[in-house]
C-alpha cells in the first residue's frame, strides 16, 4: 500500500466569508476505515499523517495503523508527527536559542551558509521564569523586582534579542508580561491554524509542542499539545518529525457539578490522585461525559496543566461551546470562531451529548464528590484532604524523628458547637525558635507558613479561584484578621489580565492590606524563585532544623524545589493560600479551627470568611474581553528598558569569554560531516546509584546557587558576588554553571555514601567523598567512562534538557534504570547517552550493587529499537552479567543516538550530510 491509493482528501469548507481547504478525516475513512469513535486526540493525529503523506516520513500504514487503533486500544507503530508550532520559556528557550547560535556557528565551520539554520516552525519563547520574589508586601514589590530581573539578566535578555532578529519565525514575548502557558491560552493559541500554501488557506489543529511540561495546559482549549526536552523542540522547529508510538488513550469521564465552597484546584488534585494511582505514563488522557458542558474552560485548562503530575503525555478536551465562549472572551475575532466551529464539527473534533470514543482503559469521576483539599509535602499526587492536614504534618514530623505532642496545648475556643485548640500556642515544639523580625517577638515553630504563594500558571489563569482568593481576603480584612509576620507572602499572576479583572472586582486592596501585593508577571515560587526569607526567619530555621512549610498555588512541590530551608511544601487553591498566610501554621485542621479571632476577640473560622459561588460569580462578570484586548495589543514590544537593549546585527553570535550566563557549548566540537563509531562503554564508574522516583529537579540544575557548591566557586573565581548569582534556571545558557549544578540538588541522595544528602559521591577506587561534578572532571581527568544506576520513574517531572546535557558533559555515557518517565529518557537519547533498563525483577537492590562496580556495556554499535546489551558489572566479588532492555524505543531515536544526539543529526541532515 503506498500514499497514492489513497482518495483525494482536500475539501473546501467556507467560514466567517472564507473559503479554506482541508484534508477531509471523513475522505479517508472512506479509504481506511470508520473513525466515528476514535478518540479526538488520534483523530488530530491521523490528521497530521494526512496532511504530511509522502511514503517516506509518513505511509499510509502509519494512518492505517491509528484506524486499526480501534480494535485493541493501543498500537506498537511508531509515527513521526509535526506540530504546527513551538512553545518556549526562558529558561528552557535560552539554551534552546544558544544551540541554535551554536550550530550556526557549526555550519560556518564547515564552510556551508549559517542562515541555513533556522527555524521552519513558528516558534514563540515568553520571558516568563527569570523574575524572583526579591521585594514583596509593599507597594513597589513589582516594579523592584522588574527593575532587578532586567539587571540581572541583562547578558540573557541582549542574546534574546539578538536571537529575535537574527531567525526567521521566531518571535520573543518580553518580561513582565506573563506566564508562557496563560498567554498561550488566553492568545497565543488559534485551535484552528491556518496558512498560505499553493495559493489557497490550508486550514487544520493548531498544535505544539513545548519545552515546559505544562505545556498541557492548552489542551483545555482543544489544542493538542505537550512538553517535550528542549533539544527535541529544537528538532521540531527545525523541521523534524516528533517520533513517538500511538499511544494509549485513557479516557475520564466526569459527570456532575463541583459543591459550593469546592474550587477547580481541588478537582484538579483529585484527578490527579486519580490518574496517578491508575497509571498513564506515556499515554493520551482525554477527558470526556456531560459534565464537561459544566466545566468552564479556565478549569478544563487547570486540569489539563497538571498532566505531567498526573504522569500523562496529555490531558484534552474536546472543542465545545465553552471552547467558543473562551475564545470569543479573550478577543478571538468573530471569523477565527467561526472557522473554529465549522472546522472541528466539519472533522468530528466537535464535543457532542453523549460522545463514547473507543479508548484504552476509563475511569470516571463524579464532581459532586471533590472535597476541599491540598497536596503535599513533597508530590503533586499526593492529595490530603483540607480536614487531614493537621494528621499528615503529624507524620512528617513523626517520620522525621521529631513526633509531635500528643497534648495540645493552648486554651480551648469555641463557636457554634465547635471546640478548636487556639491559633498560636497550640503546635509548640522543643525545636521552636525564638526570632525578632522588625522589632516583632514571635516563636517559629514546626509547621509555620514560612511562603504563601498566590503564583503558577496553573491556578492564576482561573478568573474563578483568583476572585476567590480576594473575597477572602476581603472578609478576612473585615473581620480584622492579619497574615502572621514569619509568612512570606505573594502574587505573581500568568497575565496583567488578572490584575485588570482583581482591580476592577476591588480584590486587590483587600490582598494587598494582606501581604499579597503584585511581585511580578510569571513563574515564580512554583519554579524556585521564591527569594530570600529574612534573615532571622532562615537563621531560626537553621539553627532549629526547623520543618517548616510553604502553601502555593503551584504544581511543583518536589523536595528542594520551593526553597532549600522548606522541607514541605503544599499546593492549594489561591483562597486556602491565603487562609493558610492567615492561619501561619500547617498544624491545624481548617474545618474546624479558627484562623484567628476578630476585632472582639471572637475566633474566626475558615467557614466564616469563605466566598459563596454566588459571589464568585458575581465577581468574575467583572472579567471582559476589553482587557485580553488591551493587555495584548502590544505583547511583543515590551517596556522601555527592553527597547533600549543594543542588539548586535549579525547572523552567527558574537560570543564573549567574559560572559557568565551566555557561553558557547561544546557540543558540536570537532564534529564531522559522517558520525564515527560507536564504541561500547568499558569498565566505566559508577558516578552516582540513586533510588525511585528520582525528579529531573534532582539531576538539573535548578533554583539557588550555593556559595560553597561547583557552581558557586565557578562565579566567584570570576567576580560574581553571591548576591548576584541569580538562579541555575537562569544561567542555563552557560554550560560551564549548569555542568557543575548536575546532580548537586540539596535533596538528592546518592546511595554509595551513608547519612548525606546532597550532589556527593565517592570517587573510587579512592574512595574519597567530593562533589559529584568534582568526581565526575577526576574521572575525565583519569580517562574513565561513567555510568548512573537508578530505581524506578528516573526522570519524572519537568521536560529538563539540562538533565540530560548535564549527565552527557560529565562523561555519563549510559544510564541503567528500573523504568524512566517519558520526556528525560528522550533527552537522554538527544544527547547521545543510552538508556537501558533493568531486566524484570532486577535492579541495583537485588543485585547488591554499593557503587564500587566497574560497568561494561557491549553491543552499543549493533542497537536495534528495543534491543537488548550485554551489561556486566564486576567487583572484587566477582562478575554478574544482565541483558539490558535498550529503551531506544524507535528508529528516529536510534539515528539520533548513532548521531551522536539529535542536534548533530539535524545539522548534519540541513547541510546534506546526513
């Protein structure tokens, strides 16, 4: 079968007076077969298979493969998929455009043009993740913080610009704008694309990949798309396919209505508890039942945020007419809407009553049964009901060596039957501290509310759970309730919408008489910006080995993440984040004690001060689609500082030696227009033996620079004052910062060395213990290959390209696992380091593995997609041998990897070598 048996597919539809073409899904299931129950997700694939048929990239076997998807719910074929468009932060987007400047570089190198390398894709990058919580709880906080986010980053910010005149087809939203996930969803994204092509408007899905996991979040608006490492997003805007199996598609059928006083962050913790315990790593999760006509899209767009914590590749809803009200609040034209409509019912992508696709596996939810609840202290999964709190802090402590009281101390309060242990001294620990803060005398204890967070685009693009959190706060305000002085408080919403519709609800007096002033327009806490606390705040902490807590509106709570001093850290909705601020303590249960006491001593309870949905909704009519329209008028100009950046005019980059945040990567040094031979791995080190669950926020580099670590000495050697260190996320275009940040997370545990925690290991056969980037350069030094061994889900969370071009640069040539998360086993593969994996029912445990093994691998240059190698480990006990699973899953992966990663490939391929 080939292409050409294939019916003509391209058919007319007329929209808001256009005429577009299209290829018809309906034409070729005459072809290949009923598609009226495959999913919607597959349904924008097979699409795509269509729209790029050449019998080369793509066959009709691939398209025949995803109609015969319906007989057994999954398929082993692999299909190569091209998104319309490219999504980028700046912290994954500036090493994306350095790689980029790099291959131009390349290129030039090899006496072939640099303009060749440029992307062939759109390609957005929003300037979202530098800004950190400096300055807050005041009413300069916001334009402090800018003011120091453009000093700092004034290196990153001139490469940017320069990158935006340099290539084609990209474009830079400026800082202090907003979130790249919220502008995506509130403008960037069309669910309907469209483009020029031999003549005629070409209309299909608007689709994407990112280089953030939340990505995600734009499939509540019926855009297919996910996150992806940046060197692959870098392949897919320079014209490579995305390479993946069809997936299985797990579909969640939700039916009813949340209850009052139940908001969208409590539905979205509990499917993602849901999802979690069910198991949808590395599969399609599409969400679908009559509920969904309830289900307003700011919350269809806060469950999809958090596919990755739920472990899917995504989380879809379907097109509907809350798809349209959306777009037609936000300032989507009357023609885009109306092509949007008639394109998807036209395709089958519309949402009809009653829909049941085919899919791999269900599960169902009813929404009447969401309770109130958080996640935490460590795991997004890990959902606590709001009433269980005060049990589940219990248990940190108690699993912590430091149990709790079981007397509660405090005077006994009471309001309407209820019987409460009062607000302050009721969680007093022998590890409290006594701390002075601006002349106030307070006691720090276990369990205070050190960070309150109203940040993450995951809940701030929610008109409804932002009112929420300002009525509150108004209440709150009346009932002369204050934020404790230890809470660090702030609000960095995704867009300057949010402030425009919290100003115009008269919410945003309210949060700020609470603390919770404006600190910036992007990620913040939920990424590790959160700042400094006060001094006396960490040194109590310190000096206490005090576990204390944040509470954020995020979805990222891994440990070391937030703040290297929180030790636990909770996700909630933005009102319970003000409540806990109220509160200052995570050792109460919030149904049934009191927050504080009003103006007449009276205790004040979460019920009292808690917004009807009445209210909220009255509040959200504020919302208008005047300020979308206003806000992003202008997005792509930035303010004046940004204007006045000098950007040097020239197509390949000018780089400086003296630049510590932008330097050029040695990645494709020496390279040639063939790749050599791959060589198998012999009697290699083991740099690191690490356990389950392993984060990629455990081996990037990520959040502060400590003086004393690789990196820290590193910039201080070169005139940087700690002060001005910044954040591993923002130096990432430097890979002299970034290699020595691999593997150093406060919170890692390497298991060759007993009782330490942090980016340690043992070198051997000395058996010194040093840092790992200083073992990992002795190795180098000593010409020995390295290898890491770990349990199961290495990789989970973040789409971090710089755990995977960390572990390359420090020699890591393999990595022998248990099992991976999707996104870093791919990176992994884009860097040239092999994964393999454990055969079933082995692992480092059962093996008896301590780290002083020397590793073998044979049969590295006959690979072939699932293989097996030969793996032998040796000591002085002796000799075990294993065959390892290769999980190079596909023949796109295994052509990278012989590349020696994918950038190599694609360069090599755009100059005709390859």
């Amino acid at each position: 079968m080939n292409t050409s048996s294939l019916p003509d597919t391209l058919q007319t539809l007329d929209a808001g007076g256009t005429t577009y073409h299209y290829h018809s899904l309906a034409k070729a299931a005459d072809a290949l077969g009923n598609i009226d129950r495959l999913p919607k997700t597959l349904k924008i694939l097979l699409e795509n298979q269509l729209r790029f048929a050449d019998d080369e990239s793509v066959s009709r076997e691939d398209m025949q493969a995803l109609v015969d998807w319906q007989q057994q719910g999954h398929s082993d074929r692999e299909i190569g998929y091209r998104p319309a468009r490219v999504l980028m932060q700046d912290f994954t987007g500036v090493p994306g455009v350095v790689d980029l400047a790099s291959m131009r570089a390349a290129v030039e190198s090899l006496g072939e043009d640099p303009a060749r390398i440029n992307p062939l894709s759109p390609v957005d990058l929003v300037i979202d993740h530098s800004v950190m919580v400096d300055k807050f709880g005041n009413p300069t906080a916001f334009k402090d913080n800018v003011a120091i986010e453009m000093e700092r980053n004034h290196e990153r910010y001139e490469f940017l610009r320069w990158g935006q005149q340099a290539f084609d087809n990209f474009r830079v939203v400026p800082p202090g704008t907003g979130i790249c996930h919220q502008v995506n969803l509130e403008y960037l994204g069309k669910t309907v694309w469209t483009k020029e092509q031999d003549g005629r408007i070409l209309a299909y899905p608007d689709t994407l990949v990112g280089t953030d996991s939340h990505t995600t979040m734009i499939n509540g608006l019926g855009v297919l798309g996910w996150g992806v490492g940046g060197i692959e997003a870098e392949a897919a805007m320079l014209g490579q396919p995305v390479s993946m199996l069809i997936p299985e598609v797990v579909g969640f059928k939700l039916t009813g209505k949340l209850r009052e006083g139940i908001t969208a962050t409590d539905l979205v913790l509990t499917v993602t508890e849901m999802l979690r315990k069910k198991g949808v790593v590395g599969k399609f999760v599409e969400f679908y039942g009559d509920g969904l006509k309830d289900l307003p899209l700011a919350d269809r767009a806060t469950i999809a945020n958090m596919a990755p914590e739920y472990g899917a590749t995504c989380g879809f809803f379907p097109v509907d007419d809350e798809t349209l009200t959306y777009m037609r609040l936000t300032g989507r034209d009357d023609a885009k809407l109306a092509l949007v409509e008639a394109y998807s019912k036209a395709q089958g992508l519309w949402r009809e009553p009653g829909d049941e696709p085919i899919f791999s596996d269900t599960l169902a939810l009813d929404m009447t049964e969401v309770e109130a609840s958080l996640a935490g202290p460590k795991r997004p999964q890990d959902r606590v009901a709001l009433k269980d709190m005060k049990t589940a802090f219990a248990k940190v402590m108690e699993d912590d060596g430091k149990p709790l009281s079981t007397t509660e101390k405090g005077k006994l309060m009471s309001e309407g039957g209820q019987t409460a242990v009062g607000v302050e001294e009721s969680y007093e620990h022998h590890d409290s501290q006594e701390v002075d803060l601006d002349g106030e005398a307070f006691r720090l204890n276990p369990g205070a509310v050190v960070i309150a967070a109203i940040t993450s685009c995951t809940n701030t693009s929610n008109p409804s759970v932002m009112m929420a959190a300002g009525l509150l706060a108004r209440k709150a305000r009346e009932k002369g309730l204050h934020t404790k002085p230890w809470v660090k408080t702030s609000l960095a919403p995704g867009s300057k919408v949010v402030t425009d519709y919290l100003v115009a609800g008269g919410v945003q007096d309210d949060l700020n008489a609470l603390g919770f002033n404006l600190v910036g327009y992007g990620c913040t806490t939920c990424i590790g910006n959160s700042g400094p606390l006060a001094g006396p705040i960490e040194e109590a902490i310190e000096e206490g080995d005090l576990t204390v807590a944040s509470v954020l509106s995020g979805n990222r709570n891994f440990e070391g993440r937030v703040h290297p001093l929180v030790k636990t850290n909770w996700l909630a909705s933005p009102p319970l984040v003000v409540a806990y601020a109220l509160a200052g303590n995570v050792q109460l249960d919030l149904s049934r004690d009191p927050l504080g006491t009003d103006h007449h001593g009276q205790p004040v309870f979460l019920k009292d001060i808690w917004p009807s949905q009445a209210e909220i909704a009255e509040a959200v009519e504020q919302v208008n689609t005047e300020m979308f329209r206003k806000e992003y008028a202008e997005v792509f100009d930035g303010d004046e500082t940004w204007k006045a950046i000098e950007v040097p005019q020239s197509k390949v980059y000018q780089w400086s030696k003296d630049s510590t945040y932008i330097q050029h990567p040695p990645f494709f040094e020496g390279m040639g227009r063939t790749p050599p031979a791959i060589e198998d791995v012999k009697d290699a080190r083991v740099l690191a033996m690490l356990g389950d669950s392993v984060t990629t926020d455990h081996i990037s580099p990520a959040g502060a620079i400590k003086p004393d670590s690789p990196a820290g000495r590193y910039l201080q050697e070169r005139g940087v004052k700690p002060v001005d260190f910044n954040s591993y996320g923002s130096r990432r275009g430097n890979h002299e910062v970034m290699m020595r940040g691999t593997f150093a997370n406060v919170r890692i545990k390497n298991e060759m060395l007993d009782g330490v925690v942090g980016g340690e290991t043992r070198h051997v056969p000395s058996g010194e213990q040093m840092a790992i980037y200083d073992a990992a350069m002795t190795y180098q030094q000593e010409g020995t290959p390295l290898v890491v061994i770990a349990g199961k889900e290495y990789g989970t969370g973040s789409s971090r390209d710089w755990a995977a071009k960390g572990t390359r640069l420090l020699g890591v040539r393999a990595v022998l696992a248990e099992s991976y998360e999707r996104i870093h086993r791919s990176n992994l593969i884009g860097m040239g380091v092999v994964p393999l994996q454990f055969p079933e029912g082995e692992s480092r445990k059962t093996l008896g593995l301590t780290g002083d093994e020397t590793v073998s691998i044979e049969g590295l240059g006959e690979l072939t997609p699932g293989g097996k190698v030969k793996v032998t480990i040796a000591s002085d006990k002796g000799e075990k041998t294993l065959e390892a699973l290769c999980r190079i899953d596909t023949a796109n992966e295994l052509e990278y990897y012989r590349h020696g990663g994918i950038l190599h490939y694609v360069l090599r391929k755009m100059i005709g070598a390859a």
